[in-house]
C-alpha cells in the first residue's frame, strides 16, 4: 500500500500499472458475529462506534466488467448508520443472497462485511472487458451495483432485479484502502476539488438528482415550490442547491438556527426551523397532529405569499410524512426515499385522493442520472457540502455523529491520504468557486 499510495502522492499514477496490488488491505467492517449485539436496545442507543472495526482483510479476486480502486478518501451515508446498527435487519442477510446468484458473486458472502457507498481515488486494475477505464484514472464511484441479466433493467437499470446499493448491500465497499466496484459505477473525479471534498457528493448528489430534478422522479420545473426536508443535511443540501440552479423556490425545513444560516450561506431565502416553532406532527407515539400539519401549512403559504409546495422533498419518512402529504398543493408531488425517522408512514389519504396528488417512491439513481449529477459538481454548478473530515480509525465516531444528526452537510474520512486538502488538480476553477466550496468547512 505504500508503494501505491507514494505513487500517487508523486503524481505518477501510470505506474500503478506496474505495482503488485497487495494482498490485503485496511477496510472498516462490520462482523457477523456481532450483528445481535444490540439486540432490544432502542434505536436511538444503539452504538456505531462499537459495532465498527478498522482491520486487515483479504484483497477480492477482480472479476470481468470491474475494477479495483486505490481508495482516498470516503464518506459517511445513513446506509452506513443503518449497517452499524444492523437495523432495519442485518446486512449480512443481503450479502447471503447476493452470494448465491453466482459463483463470482459468492466472494460477497463473508463473515465481514467492509462498508461504504462513497469513494474518491485511483484505479489500480481493471478486469476482463473494461476497456474505457484503466490503472491510474482518477475517479469517483456511484454506488448502484447491478447485473443487467433481465430486461427490466434495460430502460432504468434502477428496475434491474438485481439492482443492489454498493458498500450495503455488497460487499469491498468505500471506508477502505481498495475498493472494488462494477467498471459502470466509475466517473471523473472532479478535478478542482480534493479527495475528501470529491468523495462527499456521490450517494446523496445521485439521489437528491433522480429525487428531485429526472423524469424518474419529481421532474421538477421553473418556477415551482420546492419543500425540501433537512435542507441543511447530507441530502438536503444537494437538492437545496438544485432546486435554487433550476429556478425553483426552495422552503427549507431545518432543525436549528446553526442550519438555517447554513441555507441562507447556499442562497435560499425562505427557511423554517422547525425546533424554533416547535412543531410536534405526533401526538403521541401513535396519534398525529392534523392541527399541526395545518399550522405547518400556513406558515409555508406565509412565506410563499400563499402558494402551496408543487413538490415536497421527503426523505425522513414517519415523522414528517402525514405533513407532506397535507401541505403539497392540489395535484402536487410527494417524492420519498430514505425514511431515515422510520419506514412505517401513516398518513391521512383523503388529502390525497381527493387532491389528486401523487407519491413518487424514488431510489439512488442510474449511471446516466449519476453521471448527469456529477458533472454539475464537476463544472462548478452544485459543490460539495463536505463539513468536517475524519481519519479511517475515527470512521465509528463519524457514523455515530450522523446517527445522532450533530453533523451539518457530509463527513467525510481519509483513508489513504495522509491528510485532508491533497488532490486538487484545477485550481483555476477551484479559485472561482473557492466560497461555495468551503461554505460548510467554514462552519
């Protein structure tokens, strides 16, 4: 690994292709053997730091169509909270189905699993039938893994059967020294950002763009209301920053003053903290609160001078989604995907029936949509909301603070970079964007 990571310190990444890949590597697993470990705990006590581990683990066998990755830099996704605490099952579950589809996809079911659905590094190999990416690109991953053996997946590979999210529902993923991935997971590292910054948009960029901007989900146009829930957050802040470049007014939902600057930093002006008007949807653990949800209403026709959402941006699920669907305007839009507050929604349908509204269910995003997503950080038009960087033997402390939602935007970890800020090719356009792209470090 040395030999590698001087290598690319040196610049001289072409001559990865002449480096014996190691045998072994540093990854960040979950075990098999620990998946009860929080077995009637609450949620809410379940640990990441205790259920985490940094250490040694075998290099996978490089098979046709992928591609191994000398890891920089990962990041931190609720997919990877949900691993650590082995909610809402074990991963460990997918990875046994997984390993049954093939003899290649066998090398997945392991009684470890190394996680992670974000990367930002260097291409060692490349395996039989990659022809476009080769040993020494430098590179990011999108984290949908699929087969393509059915016709279903054929028009969105999202549909593919065997659609799985890397780094969750496989295995090799992301918080690691090496990574292995599909060659169709690859796309340019952005090249005025640095290996942490470029590793943080990748999950949450994807799915805020198929969410909110592609045809496959809200198809958001000018001039409409945009909901979006968390604005602040590791998703939210994406769709903040799309739905301001497509034109669209943003109502940003936060839960503290700390985050509404954090909005206002990315240029939207009409912002709600819901801990500040102390909102409370449930009554109580199985009653909700229509009085709220209409107050919750009101006070977003306040702001938009009495237009209701054309589109809400829904990803906390049980907590929030009776007051989507009643605040989304008459034939509006209700897009979903995460439910990190909980995957059980209740919500009162005669205000969605008879407003003739509709519940989009969306999921990451194809190749296309991630690659479509990636070129507007590339280009400058949507940046990294990367807040602060940890190194791969904090990874637990990481996790733990996303779980407990302390964090603001995306935290990342370093893997193989020795330090943070390393990696930038372009700083003639890093210059010009220099604010927007520090605007949640500098918090």
């Amino acid at each position: 690994m040395k030999q590698i990571l001087d290598a690319i310190m040196a610049g001289e990444n072409q001559a990865l292709a002449n480096l014996a890949v190691p045998e072994s590597y540093k990854g960040v697993v979950v075990r098999a053997d620990e998946a009860d470990m929080f077995a009637d705990q609450p949620t809410k006590d379940k640990d990441p730091r205790k259920s985490l581990h940094v250490q040694d683990v075998p290099t996978p066998e490089l098979g046709p169509g992928e591609a191994l990755v000398a890891v920089m830099a990962s990041a931190i996704n609720y997919n990877t909270v949900w691993t650590s605490i082995f909610e809402p099952v074990s991963t460990f579950s997918f990875l046994k189905r997984y390993g049954k589809l093939s003899p290649l996809t066998a090398r997945h079911d392991l009684p470890y699993q190394v996680v992670g659905s974000d990367l930002a590094g260097v291409v060692l190999r490349t395996g039989p039938g990659v022809h476009v990416w080769k040993p020494g690109d430098e590179v990011v991953a999108h984290c949908l893994s699929v087969e393509l053996e059915h016709p279903d997946g054929h028009n969105d590979t999202m549909l593919d059967p065997e659609q799985r999210i890397w780094g969750f529902e496989t295995n090799f993923g992301g918080l690691a020294e090496i990574a292995l991935v599909k060659a169709n997971q690859l796309m340019p590292k952005p090249d005025h950002l640095s290996w942490e910054e470029a590793a943080a948009p990748g999950l949450v960029n994807s799915t805020a763009y198929r969410q909110l901007i592609s045809t496959n989900g809200a198809n958001t146009k000018l001039g409409d209301v945009v909901l979006i829930w968390g604005a602040s957050g590791g998703l939210g802040s994406y769709a903040t920053q799309m739905a301001l470049q497509a034109g669209t007014t943003p109502v940003c939902v936060v839960s503290s003053p700390e985050k509404a600057e954090i909005c206002r930093r990315m240029g939207a002006e009409l912002i709600i903290d819901r801990s500040a008007e102390k909102y409370e949807f449930w009554s109580d653990e199985h009653t909700q609160n229509p009085k709220e949800w209409k107050r919750f209403g009101s006070q977003i026709r306040e702001l938009t001078g009495g237009d209701d959402p054309d589109i809400v941006f829904e990803h906390p699920g049980r907590e929030t989604f009776g007051a989507s669907v009643y605040v989304a305007r008459r034939g509006g839009t209700i897009v979903t995907c995460a439910s990190t507050s909980g995957y059980l929604h209740e919500f009162d349908n005669r205000y969605l029936w008879m407003n003739l509204k509709r519940i989009v269910g969306s999921h990451f995003a194809n190749y296309r949509e991630a690659w479509a997503a990636n070129r507007l950080i590339q280009r400058g038009i949507v940046h990294p909301t990367l807040s602060r960087t940890y190194e791969m033997r904090e990874t637990g402390q990481a996790t733990y603070d996303v779980h407990k939602n302390v964090h603001h935007g995306k935290v990342g970890v370093l893997t193989l970079a020795p330090e943070p800020g390393l990696g930038i090719r372009n700083n003639e356009l890093r210059s010009k964007h220099l604010q927007e792209i520090m605007r949640f470090q500098n918090i």
